[in-house]
C-alpha cells in the first residue's frame, strides 16, 4: 500500500507544480492575443492528448518538465522540442509570438515563474491558516544545548549554552532559519556570532564530511533546539507532572537524568519507559542550565508537549508566509551562488532520481498528515522550480528573457538561427546537468 501512496504523491506534486508554471505561460499568452499550439506536462514524444480548438492538450513520453508551445514562437524552441502533433493549420500572422511587442513577450515568458511564486505563497497561507500544532522550536533562541566532544562545533569554540545570532553575517530568529543557513553554507566552513555572558563572540565553525546512505553532509557536532529531536515545550497542562514540577512555556529539553537529549525518538530514554515513576530533566531556562524533578504516577503521562497549538488569522498567516517565502529563497540564492563560485560540490544537488526518492518517502499515516507532507513538498519543488527557471540559462524562462533583454537593449532583432543555436546548445546543457545529477543520484544509492 505504501507503494501506492507514494506514485501518488510524486505523480500529484510534479503534477501540481509543472502544470500551474505552464499555466502561467499559457494564461498571460492568451491574455496577450497570442496563439498557443500545445500545453504539454512533459517533453516529446506526445504520448496521448486532445486538440481543442487551436491547443493540443497533451501527456507527453519525457516526464522531466512540460513546456507551452506559442504561435510563431522562433524555431529554436520547435528544434530544441520537436513535437510530433497534428499538422499546423492556415494562422493569423497577428498572433505570432515575435509579432507582439517585446515587454509582453518578457510578461509571458515570466509567467511560469510568477505562477510558481504565487502557488508556493498560496500553499505556504494555506499550512499557516486555521489552527493547528507549532513547534516552538522555529521561534525560540538558538541555544547550543550540547556539542559532541572532539567533533567540530566543539574544536571551533562553541559551549553548551552559547545563543547563536548570526550564520555568514545573516541574523537569525530561529533553529529552523539557523540550520536552513547552516546546510547551504559553504565546504570551507562559515562564521558564526555568538553571545556567551553577556559577550559577543566571533567564531569559524568547519564541518567535517561524512557519510550517511550514500548521502554526505557536513557534520558539525551541534545540537540546537527542535533538531535532533529536542524539545522546546509549550505550558503544560494544570495537573500533569510537568505543570507540578514547574516546567514552563519555552524551556529548552536538554538531559534527562544526566543524559544529553540528543534524539527525543531513542528508545533508551527513560522517559520513554512506562516503569519509570520520577525523572530529573536538565532544561535551558534564561540562559541558564537548571534541574528539574518530574514524578508521575504508574501509568500516568508526563504532560509534555513540544508544540502549541495556535491559530493564524489569514492576514498572520500571509505574514508569516511571506517570511518563510524570503527564508527560503534566500537560502536557494546563497546556495546557487555558492555552486558558481564553486564553494560548494554538485552533489549537495539532487537530480530527479534524488527528487522523487524525497517525494516518494511520504507516509500515509493519517489523511491530515499525508495532506501536510504534500503541501510542504509542493511548496519545496514550486519554489525551487520558479528561481531555477530565472537563471539567464538558454532554453530556460530567464533564458529567453535575457536575449529578450538584450534585443531591447541593442533596438533590434536578433536573426533566428543565432536565437534558435543559442536555445538548443543551452537545452543540451539542461540535459547534461540532468545527466550529471542523475549519475550523482544513482552512486548515492549504492554509496554506503
């Protein structure tokens, strides 16, 4: 059954996002006045579909994107794409892509992008809107809880208890926003400000690579609240061993019974043994490291609760969209300008293989938490899809855009064959990369 929920949720997030960045090209073409050919989920060859009017609606064989195909456009797209649909019948000239005015090209060519955008922030509203259950982790301090002894967080400075404010000269306002900054950073390692009694200090923090199932990661021997499982925990409730013991809102799970809490998920946690009637947690209150004594009765719960459940008014919920929106594109930005300086390796990128592994990992616990897991891929490809697509890179939106740019610029056109060379050499570059990425993906798989 597994299997099954998994085709389904790759073929309805690819679905989802490629299909709204071509309605995007297709809306604003239509608004235009121009012809659209085909609108195809997909690359050649054609595998089924239907003309209605002047569009063949198509599935097509290539399942790595989809392209709309515009009246007129220049052949470059028709070489890079060779379509096997119906003949083309007798056109009205007036609806060529080249006939129209140069800023509407730019405005169609732009429009998959902006769909992307608009999807990612309608899906984002969507995941804050109503009420529902928020780590505290996202908001709380960054707090060095613990550091692995000899590994690099400790050989760079870092102390338990250590408030992280700022990654690369970024500040940061959470664990989540500190470890998105923290995965994008550089192989060369990255700065750290941190705040220790009062005192700033300025520290270089190195990873040390390893290997994980194929994966490599830098390893920095850091633990922070929310990651690695460790809790930042609501107010409990009235009557439950936490609210006796004197647990409060935002106190920062650390050790129980001397043990450092670095995976609240491991089994040999006392906390997680029915037998155990009293525990001594070490929680992170104010800065400081602090003892606390929690007793239940047998069979009882503790009261814990690592989340709280809040509601977001549409207008919090679109603020806090467009917070994790500029997050999110800042960390994608920093990484790729990271890959052109060449500051970080090609194989901290999945391919497709390593894409639909990622969406195809979705567990269908409970309808709401099978739901939430496509949203937030959903939101994860759209976003990636409408920047990549930005970059000048022929054959790509930004592609067409920059020679677009560059034919208002110089106030004439360009010939056709140089347009249509440029496009396929920039299309073989895609499908090298997509090659490249592929074979990555693949020696991940057996890389153990």
């Amino acid at each position: 059954m597994q299997i099954f929920w998994s085709v389904f949720a790759i073929l309805f997030v690819f679905g989802l996002v490629v299909c709204f960045h071509e309605l995007g090209h297709f809306l604003i073409a239509k608004w235009c006045g121009i012809g659209v050919e085909q609108f195809s989920f997909g690359f050649p060859p054609r595998a089924f579909g239907k003309k209605i009017g002047e569009t063949d609606y198509c599935v097509s064989w290539l399942p790595l994107g989809g392209y709309v195909r515009l009246q007129g456009m220049a052949d470059d797209e028709r070489a890079a794409l060779p379509p096997d649909a119906p003949p083309e019948k007798p056109r009205d000239p007036a609806r060529d892509f080249d006939r129209h005015p140069r800023w509407q090209r730019v405005l169609v060519m732009s429009g998959g992008v902006l769909f992307n955008f608009i999807l990612t922030l309608g899906l984002l509203v969507a995941v804050q809107h109503g009420r529902h259950l928020e780590s505290l982790a996202e908001r709380a301090p960054v707090v060095v809880v613990d550091v692995e002894p000899g590994g690099p967080a400790e050989k760079a400075g870092l102390r338990p208890l250590d408030v992280i404010t700022r990654v690369a000269g970024d500040p940061i306002s959470g664990s989540k926003e500190a470890e998105m900054l923290i995965l994008t950073s550089n192989r060369g390692g990255y700065d750290l400000q941190v705040t220790r009694d009062g005192r700033s200090l300025s520290l270089h923090l190195v990873p040390e690579l390893k290997k994980v199932k194929g994966e490599t990661y830098g390893y920095l021997g850091l633990y922070l609240p929310g990651t690695e499982g460790m809790w930042v925990i609501d107010a409990p409730k009235p009557g439950t061993p936490a609210a006796a013991a004197g647990l409060r809102k935002g106190d920062i799970l650390a050790t129980f019974d001397g043990k450092a809490l670095h995976d609240f998920k491991d089994k040999a946690l006392p906390i997680t043994d029915k037998a155990v009637t009293s525990i001594t947690l070490g929680v992170i209150r104010d800065g400081r490291m602090e003892s606390v004594v929690m007793s239940r009765a047998p069979g009882s719960l503790w009261g814990l609760q690592n989340g709280q459940e809040v509601y977001n008014s549409l207008g919090r919920a679109w603020s806090l969209a467009l917070k994790e929106f500029r997050g999110e594109s800042t960390a994608l930005v920093r990484l790729i300008r990271k890959l052109t300086g060449r500051e970080t390796s090609l194989r901290s990128l999945s391919g497709p293989i390593g894409i639909i592994k990622l969406i195809g990992s979705a567990q269908f616990t409970s309808p709401a938490g099978y739901a939430a897991q496509l949203l937030q891929f959903a939101i994860f490809i759209s976003l990636q899809l409408g920047i990549m697509n930005l970059l000048p890179i022929p054959a790509l939106d930004g592609g067409h855009i920059l020679i677009l740019t560059l034919e208002s610029l110089s106030r004439r056109e360009f010939p056709r064959k140089t347009k249509e060379r440029i496009v396929i050499a920039g299309f073989w570059f895609l499908l090298s990369l997509v090659a490249v990425l592929t074979v990555s993906d693949v020696l991940k798989l057996f890389d153990r």
